[in-house]
C-alpha cells in the first residue's frame, strides 16, 4: 500500500513540512529510514538520526526545532509516539479488510454466520457452526462442529477450532493454535498398560482473549477448560485440561499449567513456567521466569525458583548460593585451626 504525505497528515491531523505529494510504502527505523519509508521521532536519544536519515516522511512533535536542514517532509502533530501508534493500528485495519469467501473452502449447509465474514481458500466449517459479525477466518483454518464464535474474531493461517468450542467476542487465534483437543488423560493398568480416559467437554475463551501462535488449550475431561476475559496467552503456551485462567492474566511463551489448575485474575506469569496440577494461583500473583510452581499461591504473591520460593527469599538465597564455596572454605580453615589447636 502507498501513501501520500497529505493522506498521512490527513488520518493524524498533522502538519506537513515539506513535499506534499511524497509517498511512502513502508515502515523503518529512524535510523535505518530508506527512500519510501516512514518513520518518527519520539525518544531525544534519537535526534541525531533525523539529520541523516533517509526515510521519505518523518512524523515528528510540534514542538521539534530542527538544528540544521532535513532531508526528510515532517509530518508535525502533539504526540509522535501515539500518532505513529495510530498510524500503526490504521495500516493494519486497511491490510486486514478482507472479506468474502474464497475459494476452494468448505462450509457445512448447517453453519451459520455473519454477512461480512472473511473465510480464506482451504478452510473448513463444519456443522451447525455459528459465527458472528466482522469475522476473519483466514486460509487453511479448520473449524470443527458445533463450535461458536463471537464478533470481531480473528482466526489466523493454519489454527485448529476443534468441537465444541466456544469462542466470545473480540478474539485473536494466531496461526497454529490448538483450541480443544483431547486433554493428557490415561489411566494405567495392572500391567502398566495406558487406557484413555474419553474427554468429553469443550474449551470456553471469553471476550477480548489473544491466543499466540502454537498455543495450545485442551478440552476439559467434564465440564470446561475457561479462559476468562482480556486473558493474553503468548505463543507456544500448554494449557491442559480443566484449567481456568482469570481475568487479564498475561501468561509468557513456553510456560505450561497442568490439569485442573485455576489461576487469578491480573496475573502475570513469566516464560518457561512450569505449574502442577490441580493448584489455586490467587489474584495479581506475579511469577518470575522458568519458575517452577508446585504448591498455592496465595493473592499479591511475588514467586521464584524452582521449587518457587518467595521473591525477595529466593534473591537472599541466590546470594548466599554464589558465595557457597567461599563459605565452604572457610569453613575448612575454622575446622583445621580447630584441630591444630
């Protein structure tokens, strides 16, 4: 997509000073800025690039005065920050205006859904599906039965609804998610032997839920594994059977909850974090990263560790941890003067 200066200053209100007609098509560093790009200048650390840089159009603050000449048009507004952030959420509202069904894809004569629906090549809808409003359904998606799906929903490339599903409003599903499969259940015979246990409940994800790329959330064995609103799970997350994830809970890439786990709201829980099963993590518990949790945590918990321990324990350990063979010798040299004595 190409755009002028004077389209540009006309989505952030701005003022431009320079070449009206130049047009850009792509976005850059200020300091990387090349012919056709658009950049912006926020942080003073960066001025220095704005004399050099080659970016076709700068969006900068009112208040900037130049020291020397600019090769760059300036696009002057309040905020340069928050009109580049707007300037961001514009580009990806036009990129993402798809709509229509492609072609080849396949939807069961008893799907149900919305009038703006995007449904990209090689997806599947399976039956009595039902789909809201303004959904975004991109290629290569299956959507298994009975599976619901709110308004405004963005499923990507390559993600996997299974049965049953319940997806609310305002969603994101990132390529290769994994919504509703079984979860791990087996049960050992006398012969050491594995059975499955049948799972035959669904996975509920509220309003306004972001699930990362690779993320993966079980099917419940009974009932619902629930994640509640505003949650944000990054990529390649394993959430098992039966957990349910508080409000606003943002959980870091490769962390996995075992089964019957239920988690707070407000909580933020770091990368690589292991949680055993069937455990209450309270509200505003913070988790720090490749800790291991094997116990309740009790609300406005700080953990880390592996058996977690209290922060603020766990970093007066790690001290005295280092200073170990310090202590150890020392100890020697007491014990030896002991004897000599």
């Amino acid at each position: 997509m190409i755009f002028t200066a004077t389209q540009i200053a006309g989505i952030l209100n701005g003022e431009i000073e320079g070449d009206e007609t130049v047009e850009v098509y792509k976005l850059a560093k200020i300091e990387e800025g090349t012919k056709g790009s658009l950049t912006f200048l926020s942080n003073p650390k960066y001025t220095q690039y704005i004399y050099s840089t080659n970016a076709s159009i700068t969006i900068v603050d009112k208040s900037f005065e130049p020291e020397t000449a600019i090769k760059s048009t300036l696009i002057r507004v309040d905020d340069a920050y928050k009109a580049f952030t707007q300037l961001l959420e514009y580009y990806n509202m036009v990129k993402m205006n798809k709509a229509g069904i492609e072609q080849p894809s396949f939807i069961s004569e008893t799907a149900i859904y919305g009038d703006s629906i995007y449904f990209g090549a090689f997806s599947y809808m399976g039956d009595n599906v039902k789909i809201g409003e303004n959904a975004k359904i991109f290629p290569n998606v299956y959507i298994g039965d009975n599976v619901t799906i709110g308004d405004n929903v963005v499923v990507f490339s390559g993600a996997k609804i299974y049965s049953e599903t319940i997806i609310g409003n305002n969603c994101v599903i990132h390529s290769g998610a994994i919504v509703g499969a079984d979860g791990f259940g087996f049960t050992p015979n006398e012969k050491g032997e594995y059975s499955k246990v049948p799972q035959i409940g669904n996975v509920i994800i509220n309003d306004n839920v972001d699930v990362g790329a690779g993320t993966t959330i079980d099917r419940a064995t009974l009932g619902s594994t629930i994640i509640h609103n505003g949650v944000k799970l990054d990529n390649q997350i394993q959430i098992a059977h039966n957990v349910e994830i508080g409000e606003h809970t943002a959980i870091a890439a490769q962390t996995g909850v075992a089964g019957s786990t239920k988690i707070g709201k407000h909580c933020l829980i770091g990368g690589q974090v292991g949680i055993a099963g069937h455990l209450i993590i309270g509200n505003n518990v913070r988790i720090q990263a490749q800790s291991g949790i094997g116990r309740n945590v009790k609300d406005g918990e700080s953990i880390q560790g592996s058996p977690a321990l209290g922060y603020s324990d766990f970093n007066k350990s790690y001290v005295h941890f280092k200073n170990l063979p310090k202590i150890v010798d020392r100890i020697y040299e007491l014990e030896k003067k002991k004897n000599n004595n």
